[in-house]
C-alpha cells in the first residue's frame, strides 16, 4: 500500500547480540539476509517487519531508521526537497528486491522511500 511504513531498520555495532536482544525481548523471528553480509532480517509476526544492519558506531538519533513505500522514489525525493528537506541518497536499487532512497526532513530526520521489484 502505497505511503505506508514497510520496513523498519536498526543498526548496531554488533549483530550477535542485536539477535539475542531482540529475539528474547519481543520473540521476533531472526533471520540472515540472503546475500547480504552484516545484515539480518525480523519477522515480528505482523507488518512491517525489518532489519538490523551493522554499522561502526550508532550516533544518537541515527539508531532506526523508517522506510515508506512509494511509487515513484525520484519524485518523494524531489518533493522532499521541495518542502525544505533534502535528498540523502539518490534512488539505489537492491538486487532482486526493490529500490531506495533516503531524504530528510526539516529538523534532520531521515527517512527512507522504498518500492518493491
């Protein structure tokens, strides 16, 4: 559906331990992204579920990021823009998946577009 939240990412410095944090917290289903290292995927038994990437280090505020589903990534992004925000990440596809992008809004806040192969 289209302008809905569909995927839900977090970062962490270390995978393992995301894995069991959230796994015995909320019981979500963990799993390895297929061909994609330093990246897992949650099922949390209803929509949207996500992943937990790895990253260097988790700044304040950059810990989770929100993906909403479009239609047309370039033109959420040049609307973005329009608005007052700007253009993070111009429109990258992810093999055998979809594309992205990632904008920000007016106080820094970034927020990813995605539509789906």
């Amino acid at each position: 559906m289209e302008n809905s939240i569909c995927h839900i990412e977090i970062s962490t410095t270390d995978l393992k331990k995301a894995e069991k944090f959230y796994s015995e917290l909320f019981s979500w289903k963990i799993l390895k992204a297929e061909g994609f290292t330093n990246y897992l995927t949650f099922e949390t038994g209803k929509e949207p579920g996500g992943g937990i990437q790895k990253v260097d280090k988790v700044n304040p505020g950059d810990g989770i990021l929100l993906y909403v589903q479009v239609e047309e990534i370039e033109k959420y992004l040049n609307k973005a823009k329009e608005l007052g925000g700007e253009i993070i990440k111009e429109k990258t596809e992810i093999p055998n998946i979809g594309w992205f992008g990632l904008l920000s809004d007016l106080d820094g806040n970034t927020i990813g577009v995605f539509k789906g192969k």
